[in-house]
C-alpha cells in the first residue's frame, strides 16, 4: 500500500486484488479523461489547433469531436479540476486513519482538496497516480485475471459481427 505523509497520514489502494471495482473504473475514467482531454491551456490550445487542421482537412466530424474535448478541456481548467488528481483521489484508501468511501464526483474533488491542502505537489499527483496505474496493470498481468484489451475487442466485434449476419 502506497502512504503519503506531509500534514495528514494518507494511504492508497495500490493493488488491483484489494481495491473495490467500482472505485477502480473510477480511477480509470478519471485518467483516461487526463490523457484524451487534459485541462491545462496547452491541452486546450492543442485540441483548437486539431479542430482547425481537421476543418482543413474536410473531417468535419472529427473537427466537432475535437472542439468539444477543447471546451470540456476549458471548463475543467476553468473550475479548477484536474482529471489526474481525481483519478488519485479514487484511490484513497484512508485519510488520517477514516475511510474514504465517498467517489461520486464531488466526493472525489473533497478528497483532492484534502491532498492539495496536504501539500501534495502536481509532480507528486502525477507520480503516485502513474505508480498505481503501473502496479495495477503488473497486478492484472500476472493474475491473468483479464485478456487483453485487443483481445477482448475482437471478441466484441466478432460477436456483433456474428448477430448482424444472424
């Protein structure tokens, strides 16, 4: 279990085998919004310059998909949300020695507060939250208790594939 100590004694779920699923998707969603929209100007300023290059291109579609990813990109700047931190706050395990069990949305951002108010660092958020994801995905692997991501999207499409025709 990872621990972080500055003015408060927190601890984190780490390993995939202890933590709660739907905490788990939670921690992923949360990432995944990090990496695919981001919330900083650069991120935003990169998805307008993709919209842009998209328009150019006649991708219309993709321009729209893009231009929403920068507005909601702007709005998680603008209310001051850092997908990655909400990710970490859905891995608090404990805060000071009381559960954290709270990981609708506005819980999750109590828990972020708590950290940041703890004098957790950006690079420190980005570092445990990339050491849990680590672990997590060397916990999956060696428990083999999933299949691949291709894998099981092969699976899917081949399925759909098989119903349409059926």
């Amino acid at each position: 279990m990872l621990k972080f100590r500055k003015k408060r004694k927190i601890e984190f779920f780490d390993s995939i085998e202890e933590v709660p699923h739907r905490r788990y998707m939670k921690f992923n969603k949360e990432l995944m919004r990090s990496n695919e929209v981001g919330s900083s100007p650069i991120d935003i300023l990169k998805r307008i310059q993709r919209c842009i290059d998209y328009i150019m291109a006649g991708n219309n579609e993709s321009a729209l998909k893009e231009l929403a990813n920068a507005q909601l990109a702007y709005n998680y700047a603008m209310l001051e949300l850092d997908p990655k931190g909400l990710a970490l706050a859905a891995m608090v395990k404990s805060i000071d020695g009381e559960p954290c069990n709270d990981i609708s949305s506005s819980g999750l951002q109590d828990t972020f507060k708590v950290l940041q108010d703890a004098g957790i660092t950006k690079a420190e958020v980005d570092d445990t939250a990339d050491k849990i994801k680590k672990k997590s995905k060397q916990s999956l692997k060696s428990s083999s208790q999933v299949n691949s991501m291709e894998e099981t999207l092969s699976t899917i499409r081949q399925l759909l594939k098989d119903l349409n025709q059926g």
